[in-house]
C-alpha cells in the first residue's frame, strides 16, 4: 500500500522519521530507499510514518504560523508591511 505513494511523498515521510538523512531514494518506493548514514527503518515504521504524515504536516505548518504571527507581533507590524522590508 504505501508502496504506492509519489516518490515525492516518500521522501517526505522519510526525512520527518529520519530528519538527520543518511538515505538516498533512488526510485518511488520504500524498497528503493538506499541507507548508507542512517539505521534502516522497516516497510512497518515507513506505512506508519505514511498514515501519521498529513497530521505531522499539519501541525509543523500551525507551528510555523504561530511563530510567525508571533513575531510579526512582537515587532508591531502586519505580514505585509514585513514582505515590503524584506523586498
């Protein structure tokens, strides 16, 4: 099943269980995933990094609005008036 998925998605699902590399994915699948740095995860661990990725995501991308918001906050201005000091 996950087998199935976009190479895309493959790495993605890789590098948020294995976030320090050590792998290269030399096709689309979890059996293309070639380990050279990193301990192998099994295709158990891979299908379950597939069902739990979207909820990851999800939060990751909460967590970056927060902050910036956060920040943008803290500094007093709006997200536009930050994009005209960084152009």
């Amino acid at each position: 099943m996950a087998d199935l998925i976009k190479m895309e998605n493959t790495l993605d699902v890789l590098t948020m269980l294995i976030p320090g590399g050590g792998f290269t994915l030399s096709g689309d699948s979890f059996a293309d995933v070639e380990w050279y740095e990193a301990t192998p995860i099994t295709q158990a661990q891979f299908d379950k990094g597939v069902a739990d990725y979207a909820a990851w995501k999800a939060a990751q991308d909460a967590k970056a609005a927060s902050d910036k918001a956060a920040i943008l906050a803290k500094l007093g201005i709006t997200a536009d008036e930050a994009k005209l000091l960084l152009s």
